[in-house]
C-alpha cells in the first residue's frame, strides 16, 4: 500500500521559519499516515514552479520511503491556451512519475 497526500502549496525550504516549520509538519503528518496504515511507502504531492520534482527520503530507523514529488506549474506562459498545453503535458509527466514508482528497486 502507498499512502499519498496531497498539498496545494508549495513545499521548498525557505528561510521563513513559519514556512519551514509548516513544511516539516506536512512531512511529519505523511509519515504518521504511512505509520497508522502499516505502509512503507509515502507519497507528498505539491505544486512546483516550472519543472517536475522528484526526491525519494528515506525514513531513517526503518524501511519507509517517501516521495516528494512536485507537480510543475508554469510560470511564464503568454496565454491560457499556452498554460493549459504546457499543463496538460506536465500532468502527464506527473502521473507517469506516481505511476512508475517502484520504492524497492
């Protein structure tokens, strides 16, 4: 079993400590649900700023992996049907990424 959540706001570490400290919660709360459902496998899923993001953290003292990965939203389009192409393509990119995972390899 993989347990996901899914956040709407953006997860890079910044230097305000509201917004770490926000951020490392988010962490903690994941892993608790990978705890209470018996899973070693986590996903957090957030928007990111231009290109697909992936990191895979291991869960120190244990077998549990979780996985970052950050939806990329285009920052620079020229028009809503740019946005909505370029969306639609990094959707794709998104899905297949949660897909293909394969935390034992």
């Amino acid at each position: 079993m993989i347990v996901g959540d899914a956040k709407y706001i953006p997860l890079e570490r910044t230097s305000c400590t509201e917004n770490s400290e926000r951020a490392l919660n988010l962490y903690y709360k994941t892993i608790t649900y990978m705890y209470r459902f018996s899973s070693n496998c986590g996903l957090l899923l957030f928007p990111h700023p231009d290109t697909l993001f992936e990191k895979e953290l291991k869960i120190k003292n244990t077998k549990g992996v979780l996985k970052e990965v950050g939806l990329a939203i285009p920052q620079h389009a020229n028009s809503f049907k740019e946005f909505q192409s370029c969306m639609c393509r990094n959707e794709e990119e998104f899905r297949r990424s949660i897909t293909n995972w394969n935390p034992d390899k």
